[in-house]
C-alpha cells in the first residue's frame, strides 16, 4: 500500500492489488487528490475523484470506438490525504507518493481536484526522466500560466508557471481560449510555449495533430487535460466555464494520435461536481476510459 492514501471507491476494470511489490511492471497507477482550496469562481472539484471513478461503472470492457478492450493492466491506489487550505503541503505529499509510483515503474493518472496539482507529478516523474526533455501537453480553456494569482504561487491559476519553472523541453497548451494580458506577454517572451486556441484546434485541427506528430515517438509526454476545454455544453460542471470550447470528439482525436507517442504520465482535473450520474464526470471519466483503452 502506498503511503499517505486511502480508498474509497476504484476506477471500474482497475486490477485488484494494493501491494506494490505485487503490480506489474510498465503499469498504470490511479491516484486521487480530493483537493479544491484555492478554487475561484466554481468549488467542489474535491469530489471529482469520486464521481469520476463512479461514472467509470457506466462503461463496458470493450471500447468499440477503438475496437478493442481497455487495458486491464491498471491500478487504482486511492486518493492522497489532503490537507484542506494548504495547497504546498498536499502538493508535497502528491509528489513525494507519485515518487514511490514511479520507482516502482508504475505510471501515474492523477484525477483532481483543482489543477494546481499538475506541477507534482512532473517533479515526480523528472526523477526518472531528465526534466529538459520532458514534454508537457496541456488541453485547457484557460493558459493558467500567471506567476501569482490573488498574491498565491500554488494556485489553479499559476499552475503551468509553476511546470514553466521547471524548465522542461516544451510546453504545448490547446484549447486555449481564456488569459490575462501578463500571460499572453509571458509566453510571447517565451520560445518553449506553444499556444493553440479553441478556435483553431475547432477549425484547422491538422494543425494540432501536426504540431503534435513533430513530436519523436519516444519524446517523454505528461498530459494534463482541464475538464474546462470542452465547451460548458458538454462539461458544464467545472471551476471556472469559458464558452466556445472543443468536443469530446476532439478529445478523442488527441488521445487517439498521443496514444502512438510515448506518454510517461497523465492527469484529468477540475470536475466539480458532487452529484452522481453527472454529465461533467461522466464525460471526464469517458475520458479517462479512453485513454486506459487506447495507451498500452
Ligand atoms: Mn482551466
């Protein structure tokens, strides 16, 4: 059992083990952060793991828009112990169990909670990965790339700032369609930020898919999608809606070209909702499915 979790509901189709030493090597390892304390507009994205994980018993083993089964060589570890008002301290105690994911050589799927956990398992993973070529995609209406947000560093809004810092290989945002103007000067100044908007990935998506194919198949990715970059239509349950967004269907097409890549870590935040049978998680953990039943 991994250190400073607890379970309380598993992904549907999730292998039965706790035990580290147990799981197969070049798996996958879920891992929920109930946390959504820096939340500026909509709360309750504390609930996602647990209502994506319960939309998760809604689909079948077989995938028939891949024609194939989901992969079965996956785990659900349970959420961190958060610790409420304290978005450094649970970020930590994120980083510091992804880490006992990744010696184990296990791969992380981290399912928020707000977005500011997405810096911790990219520390993570940069234990085994030089950081320098790492590759961050990054699918939100918002570019969340402020350096401080309401006086905060650790914040939903700071949060690719905070991967920035680490200076990874390239960070690719698409979706876009929400940002100050000290952003949008921020990542002009920059030459590893690649912004493509809602709009374009909307009308020209062979732009994105040929942004994303210039990548070599064994650059290291993290993906990290804001349930947010679909249109409210679809996903209406999020912190912060931004009309005008993309479709599941696009989200499709992205995960079905990134599958073919090498993706070393993923995660899904911010859907806020604590009702079950909901659209907005159901639509997240379809997400989440997908991807378990197109990565290898
Ligand atoms: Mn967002």
């Amino acid at each position: 059992m991994l250190f400073n979790t607890y379970k309380p509901w598993k992904f549907a189709f999730s292998q039965e083990t706790e035990e580290l030493e147990n799981v197969t090597e070049d798996s996958w390892g879920i891992i929920g952060v109930p946390f959504d304390s820096t939340s500026s507009y909509g709360s309750g994205s504390r609930f996602g793991p647990t209502t994506v994980r319960e939309a998760s018993y809604s689909f079948e083993n077989y995938n028939i828009s891949f024609e194939n089964e989901i992969n079965k060589n996956f785990y659900d570890f349970g959420n961190i112990n958060v610790v409420y008002g304290n978005c450094k301290k649970t970020m930590l105690i994120l980083e510091e169990t992804i880490k006992g994911l990744v010696e184990a050589n296990i791969k992380p799927i981290v399912i928020g909670g707000e977005h500011s956990l997405t810096s911790s398992p990219i520390k993570a993973l940069s234990t085994k990965y030089n950081i320098e070529n790492i590759v961050i995609i990054h699918l939100d209406a918002h570019m969340d790339i402020i350096d401080e947000y309401q006086g905060e560093k650790c914040s939903h809004a700071t949060v690719m700032k905070r991967v920035h810092d680490l200076n990874p290989k390239e960070i690719i945002e698409i979706g876009i369609r929400s940002a100050s103007l000290e952003e949008k000067e921020f990542v002009d100044s920059q030459d590893n930020i690649t912004i493509l908007t809602a709009k374009q990935t909307n009308e020209n998506f062979e732009s994105i898919e040929n942004k994303i194919n210039t990548l070599d198949s064994n650059v290291p990715i993290y993906l990290s999608i804001d349930i947010d970059v679909l249109d409210p239509l679809y996903a209406p349950n999020v912190g912060n809606p931004i009309p005008n967004g993309i479709s599941p269907a696009t989200i499709e097409k992205i995960t079905e070209i990134l599958a073919n890549k090498n993706i070393v870590g993923f995660d899904l935040v911010e859907v806020a909702t604590n009702k079950l049978v909901d659209l907005t998680s159901v639509t997240g953990s379809k997400i989440v499915y997908d991807f378990l039943s197109l990565i290898k």
